[in-house]
C-alpha cells in the first residue's frame, strides 16, 4: 500500500529531476500500459529540499515516498531528467524502489 524510492542524484541549478509512478491495483482488469503515471508529491519532487550539487561528482540522496494506495501487485517509475545545458546533465545512480505494506 505504499512506495519509497531513493537514488542518489546530481541535479545542478540548469537541471531538474522528477520521479512518477503507477501500480496496478489487485483488482484491476486494465492494462498496465493503459494506467496513467502519477507524479509523487503532485510535482514529482522529491520529499525533502535537497541541496543543488556544485559539481558533476557530487551525488546527493533524493527520496520519494507516496503512502495510502489502494492494495497492488506490480509498479512502476519513471524518472524525467531535464536540464537547459547539456553539459551539464541531471544523473542518476544507486536507484532502490521498495514497496511496502503500511
């Protein structure tokens, strides 16, 4: 009935990171594919302020939790990495998806 996600990241200040999810809930007959995607904390960020990295190296932990869904057999996230200089990319590392039953 919930998700935690933590990754470790470096978002710079031209960059932007987001994190979605959908489950496909016990009693579900759609199709997985046909179920919409559903930003964590209405904006996909993350659930605690997180510093902006100062350098390509300087990963920071991002976590996301969403709790209170109804029972389900299967996830899944999506990571939207955004930035206006492609030098300096937002990345991703040491990514943990963990469901629980709260």
């Amino acid at each position: 009935t919930a998700l935690r996600i933590i990754l470790d990241g470096v978002v710079m200040d031209e960059a932007n990171l987001k994190v979605m999810f959908k489950v496909l809930r016990t009693d579900s007959a759609e199709e997985f594919d046909d179920i919409a995607w559903t930003y964590f904390n209405t904006s996909g960020a993350s659930d605690s302020v997180v510093p902006i990295s100062k350098e390509i190296d300087d990963f920071k932990e991002y976590q996301y939790s969403v709790s209170s869904l109804s029972e389900f057999i299967g996830f899944s996230i999506k990571i939207i990495m955004q930035g206006t200089n492609s030098a300096r990319p937002a990345l991703v590392k040491e990514f943990r998806a963990i469901a629980l039953a709260l």
